[in-house]
C-alpha cells in the first residue's frame, strides 16, 4: 500500500485516510496521523487555569480533596510548595503540611 503508518492498536498495515484522520478497518480505531505536535503539548503539565506547571512552583488546591484511606481533607485554599511533576493520572507529586506526601491530579489545582 502506500506510505501509511501502521495501526498502534492492533499493527494492521490495512489503514487509510478519511478526512485528517487515519483508520483501521480492522478495530476501527482512529487517530490523528501527526501526534509529533500533540505529544509535546500533552507533555505539559497545567494546572485548572491552563497556566503551565514546573517543578519547584507553588500551587494552591481549589477543590476539598478527600484523602483515600483516611477521614482527612485537603481544603480549599490549601497551599503546596515545592511539587514534582511525574506521569500518570496523579500528575504532581507534594508533601502536604499536617498530611504528609500525597500526589495530585493538576485539574484540581492552580499555580501561586
């Protein structure tokens, strides 16, 4: 066939353009054919205003968050200094004063 790129899901060569995105008549998965650009913006991390995130910033939580397999809540208001960003769902590793360390997902936050 021509130079498509395989499928990532199932690695079926079978896969052709409709509009701007790329199929697979196999899964019927589709996908954008130039992620290049969509993986750098996703390796940002923002918090809930948009604002981008580094380590060593300051955040503030602007949601209560309960803490799982505990009674306590991380409030409102409650400020975060000095966080880590990682992968995964919960994106900014912390220590919280009076909790301990805890990770937090960046939509639940904004930057001080």
């Amino acid at each position: 066939m021509s130079g498509l790129p395989a499928c990532p899901q199932c690695g079926s060569t079978l896969t052709y353009e409709d509009g701007s995105m790329l199929v697979c008549p196999e899964c019927a998965h589709e996908w954008n054919p130039a992620p290049s650009d969509a993986e750098d913006d996703r390796s940002g991390f923002v918090d809930a205003n948009g604002t981008p995130l580094a380590d060593g910033d300051t955040i503030t939580v602007i949601k209560d968050l309960k803490v799982k397999g505990s009674s306590q809540v991380v409030k409102v208001g409650t400020k975060v200094k000095n966080i880590r960003l990682v992968g995964g769902d919960h994106d900014i590793d912390c220590r919280i004063d009076g909790i301990g360390p805890m990770k937090l997902k960046s939509q639940f936050v904004k930057k001080v």
